[in-house]
C-alpha cells in the first residue's frame, strides 16, 4: 500500500475546522506477531520520534503534516 498527499492551496481548503472535517489520524492493523518494539527501536536509531505503548500493541508517530499514524495489533 502507497499513499501519497500533495500539499494544495484552493478555497476549499481554506474552511475552518468546525466547518469541515480534517484527517488526524491514521491506523493500520498489523499482524498480531509483527514486532512493534523492533520497529520503534529502528525509528528511534534514526532519530525519528514514535510511542510504543506498554503492551507493545500500538505504535504511534506523527508526519510532517501532523497526520497521527498508528500501528496497531
């Protein structure tokens, strides 16, 4: 899966937030034995900031357009 977002200008993306809707977050279910804490170790080597929580069954990091994106189990 590839998304990509371009950056855009217009008056419809110009509306306030309680007008419309803005997307926060992002959530992708991941294998149950996919590991989450390898992952975070290697974002964290290359200095890219993520939370693993607790449990280590969510990690969340955020993208240059302060779009949440987490990896669930």
């Amino acid at each position: 899966l590839s998304i990509h977002f371009e950056k855009a200008e217009g008056p419809d993306l110009q509306v306030s937030s309680d007008q419309t809707w803005d997307l926060e977050v992002l959530e992708f279910k991941v294998a149950e034995d996919y590991d989450l804490a390898a992952l975070h170790e290697k974002l964290d080597k290359e200095q890219f900031s993520s939370y693993l929580d607790p449990k280590g069954s969510l990690l969340a990091l955020t993208d240059m357009s302060n779009i949440e994106v987490w990896l669930t189990k």
